[in-house]
C-alpha cells in the first residue's frame, strides 16, 4: 500500500520535542556503564572479579525483561499515546529515586556492599529500560525513507550526547547527589516534550514514507510478534552486537586506563568532553553523508573511522595524556555514526516486516536486550580476565602498584580487543547488505 511522503526535513520542534527525554536518559547511562565500576572498586573497596560478577548477573536479568517491555509498549501504544506517556512518566520517577540511591551503599561487609549494588542498579536499570524502549518506539512509528529516518535517529541520538556530555562534567562539579537531582529536573523537561505531541496530533501522527522498494507490506501480525522469524533483524541485531560489544569495553575500562595505564586520572572529565562534544559536532555529518552512500555503507564509514583510532591506544603509557586526548577526538567522530544508523536501519527493518504501528515494542525489546548483553559481557568478561592478568586498580589519588604485564593486559583489552571485534562487525555488515541491498538505498 502507498502512503504520503513526509516532508524532507522533521520540524525542528517536533524533533526537539521528541529527542528531548534523551538527555536525561544519558544522565544514567554514562554514570552506570561508565562512573558506578570505578566508583565500587575505588571507593567501596568492592573486589574486582565479585564486582564484574554482580554487574554480569544484575544486566543479564535486566536484559532478559527488555523483550517483556517490548510487549508492554506495543500494548500501551495500542490504547494510545496518553497511556504510553503516563507509562514514561512513571517509570521516570522510578529511575529518578533509584539513581540517587544507587551510590550510597551501606557501610559494611563486601557482602551487604554487593547486595545494595544488585537491588538499586536492578531497579534503575528496569525503570530505564521501560522508559527507554518506550521513547524509541515512539520514534520509530513514524517511519520513513532513509534520510528521514536517520534525522529522527540523529534527533534522539543528538540530545543523548548532550545528555552525555553533560554527565561527564557534572559530577566532578556537583558531584554524583547534584547529577542526581539534574537528572530529576530534566526527566521532567524530557516528559513535557512528550507531552507535546499528546496534546498536538497533527505533530505526533506524522505521515509514514515508504521505507523500502517503495512500498510497505500490510500488517502482519505473525512478523509482529516475531522478530526472531525477519532474516534481516537476526543479521542487523547480530552486527550491532558485535559493534556494540567493541564499544562497550573501553567504556567500562576508561577510568582505569586512564587512571594506571596513563597515569592522568585528573584528565578524565576533559577526555569525557572531548570525546562526546567530538560525537555531537560529527553526528550532523554522518546524518548528511547518508544521503549520498545510504545507511549501511555510511555505518561501515564509520566502523573503519574507529578502527584506525583504536589501533594507536595499546601503545600508550604513563604521561600520553594529550595523545590520548587526539584519539578521543578521532573515535568521538567515529561514535556519531554508531549512534544515529544503526536505529535508522532498525526502523526501516521493522516497517518492511510489516511491523510498523504495532510491532515495534517487540524488535525493540530484543534490541534493548543486546544493547544490555554487550554491556554485561563487557563488564562480566573484561573485569575478571583482567583481574586474572594481575592487574588491579589503584585507589583514587594513589599510583597503582602493577606489574607490567597486568598494566599490558589492560592496555590491550582498552584497544586491541575492541580493534578486532570492530573488523568482525563490519564485515559481518558488508555481508548482510548484499543480501539486503535496500541498506545502501539513500532515498
């Protein structure tokens, strides 16, 4: 069936009323994926290897739910947009009361440390994720052709990086309680922008474009209800895995190689800035370059981007700070093109599946899911090998007491490992684009 084409350019009050509850999402995805293993392993004096466990086992089961919140949102977008938004506001306050609490744990036994540990980041990891899946689905009903999907993406993706930047920088200046009283404010901010669209249907129902060959297959409630059936979900989801994996070491190693493998752990809310104001300054460009290679072959522009930067860490060592500083900037504009194709494709996926206005919760259930594994593997495998290689973190202010292999070992886990992961996704990609030519449609 046909439908109207949308205009060439998503109102900028739309985009901005939709991408806006981004930002505060970043509040919480940077601090636990990033900021909460340091801050256990330093200032709680958790073990390496029983942390890296309990962030295994507690991301493991969150991930294992985000296929249920998947289901849940196709339910409450069904009833409408009303009760998709109270549903966000909701489990906003959740997120809000269990940020704050997660970094106070008691004081005590390693034991009673870790449990707190698993009850406060289970629970704000679940409200994150129902809030989470719901904004993107909100997102990706709207459909589209492939630059527009990639602007919708770039809009979310634009305010995530804001988001992050400012995380980066707020704790050394407010510390993490005032983070988590920002956090509140523009939870608030980001559910008045959804708000909006409630109140303005002419801006929230935006006209659908074809998203593949022209056309889109009627509703079909069996590739609805089955993502794992679409042969092009499976091979999407299996190169943003392997991507996201490469991603997601360094993210959880960062403090630690810059603390005892650099030795500038004063550094580390400058290379944070630089690093994610370079993916805020490259990301209008990866959305432009889309319009002249597509979506799929402007992705593995930006894997090849990231790939060159990475090959230089595993070199560095103690007073490379501002070399350090150079790489950040080269991946940050890498990272633009991570964050905004590979949900513009997810889009355009689930529309061909005839999955569009009533299946998206289900794909991105699943895609929460892997967002969740990659993270959990990163944590859960990194942190114990590295543990096992002798390295051990040293505490803040004081220089680590390593000996050189543990200090290599980390230095290849920072760089090396993601390097090769890197070159598995984006051959893996450049295979499943020729079986779905439609990827490197630019229009």
């Amino acid at each position: 069936m046909s439908t109207p084409h949308a205009p060439a350019a998503l109102p900028w009050r739309t985009g901005l009323a939709y991408g806006a509850l981004a930002l505060p999402l970043a509040f919480v995805s940077l601090p636990l994926y990033v900021t909460l293993p340091h801050h256990y392993a330093t200032k709680a004096g958790t073990p390496l290897a029983a942390l890296g466990m309990v962030l295994l086992a507690t991301r493991g089961l969150d991930a294992v739910v985000d296929p249920a919140l998947g289901r849940w949102a196709d339910h409450l977008f069904q009833r409408g947009l009303r009760p998709a938004w109270q549903a966000a506001a909701g489990g906003a306050l959740a997120l809000a009361l269990a940020f704050a609490a997660l970094w106070h744990p008691p004081r005590g036994p390693a034991s009673g440390t870790l449990a707190w540990l698993g009850l406060t980041l289970l629970a704000c990891t679940l409200a994150y994720s129902g809030v989470a899946i719901l904004h993107q689905a909100w997102g990706t009903r709207w459909g589209g052709a492939p630059a527009w999907r990639a602007q919708v993406s770039a809009w979310r993706e634009g305010a995530t990086l804001l988001g992050v930047v400012l995380a980066s920088a707020l704790p050394a200046w407010l510390g993490l309680d005032g983070t988590s009283a920002v956090l509140a404010v523009a939870l608030g901010a980001g559910l008045l922008g959804l708000g909006w669209l409630v109140r303005r249907p002419g801006a929230a129902a935006l006209p659908t474009v074809p998203a593949e060959h022209g056309t889109l297959q009627a509703p079909s409630r069996t590739t609805a209800a089955s993502p794992w059936r679409d042969a092009a979900f499976r091979r999407l989801l299996a190169v943003f895995m392997l991507n996201g994996v490469a991603s997601a070491i360094p993210a959880t190693l960062l403090p630690f190689f810059v603390a005892d493998r650099l030795q500038a752990a004063g550094l580390q809310p400058l290379l944070l800035l630089i690093y994610f104001g370079a993916a805020a300054l490259g990301l209008p460009l990866w959305v432009r370059a889309v319009r002249r290679w597509g979506l799929s072959p402007t992705w593995r522009a930006g894997m090849a981007a990231s790939m060159v930067a990475f090959a230089c860490t595993p070199a560095l060592g103690a007073g490379d700070g501002p070399f350090f500083a150079v790489i950040c900037l080269a991946s940050g504009l890498a990272l633009g093109a991570d964050l905004a194709l590979p949900g513009a494709l997810l889009t355009g996926v689930i529309h061909q599946a005839g999955a569009g206005q009533q299946g998206e919760g289900r794909y991105l259930g699943w895609w929460a899911c892997a967002t969740k594994l990659n993270l959990a593997l990163a944590a859960g495998l990194a942190l114990p090998l590295l543990a096992a290689a002798g390295y051990q973190p040293g505490a803040p202010g004081v220089p680590a007491a390593h000996d050189a292999n543990g200090l290599q070992a980390l230095a290849w886990a920072y760089g090396g490992l993601p390097l090769l992961l890197k070159l598995a996704a984006l051959a893996l990609l450049w295979r499943a684009e020729q079986r779905h030519p439609t990827w490197r449609d630019t229009a």
